[in-house]
C-alpha cells in the first residue's frame, strides 16, 4: 500500500506520485508518514523532505509551508521547494554570495526580507546538494 503525495509551491507541482514513506522537516522535528497516517495538518519547517518509494529515495529542498494528510493523501503547500537532482550547486552558490553582499548595504524592511528569503534558499540549496553527494559517497 502507498500513500500519495504532491509538493505544490505557488509556481508549480515540484512532486506527485504515490510512495512508501515520507519524512517531512516540521517545528517540533521530523515527522515521517506512512500509508493510512491519521487526519494531520502540520507546519513544514525549512528542511529536506524525504521520499521513500521502492527503494529509490528522492530528496526535496523546502523552505516553509503547511503539510495536510487527509484519506492517505499528503499535500505539501510549500513556499518553495527544488528537488535534489534540480539544484544547481554552482548557481546556488553565486546567488548566496550575492544575497550576503546585498545584506550589507542599507535596505528597506521589504527588500531585506526579500534578500533574507533568497539567502535561505540558497543555503538550504546547498546544504541538501551536499547530503545528496555524502550519500552517494557511502
């Protein structure tokens, strides 16, 4: 039995399909569901969400969001998200290195939060690319 899950963020359908097992990066830690998971409606923290289907993993990057589990199906409204294979190392780096550049300067409350909010995806850009190679290294 599998448990169908999409991953929507406001510019797309990052994720749809039915799998085994997900583990989802929320406030009080991960949490993982499984087919027949009761009622949840749930905040994703940034984080890695984990898919477990058959015996391929596939790893998504999300900053934020809401997860609702409903009749053995899991939304994920996610203000963003990437998977793993889609993250580009060296363009999350250059956009990272911007973003601090720009946090330097004097900003308005708006443009800071912006600049913040493109930092933080970045490094979680980042971060799930690295975890992705060290798995692949063992």
């Amino acid at each position: 039995m599998t448990i169908k899950l999409q991953v929507i963020t406001p510019e797309k359908i990052i994720y749809d399909d039915n799998v085994d097992k997900i583990i989802v990066p929320t406030p009080n830690g991960q949490i993982a569901i499984l087919p027949r998971h009761i009622t949840l409606l749930s905040q994703v923290s940034d984080g890695e969400i984990i898919v477990k289907k058959a015996t391929t993993d596939h790893h998504i990057a999300v900053t934020g969001g809401f997860l609702e589990v409903r009749k053995n199906q899991a939304t994920i409204l996610a203000d963003y998200a990437i998977e793993s294979d889609a993250i580009q190392v060296a363009k999350a780096q250059e956009a990272k290195e911007r973003a601090e550049k720009l946090l330097s300067e004097k900003l308005s409350e708006e443009d800071f939060a912006e600049i913040q909010s493109q930092l933080r995806r970045s490094l979680l850009e980042l971060k799930v690319a690295e975890m992705k190679k060290r798995r692949k290294t063992i």
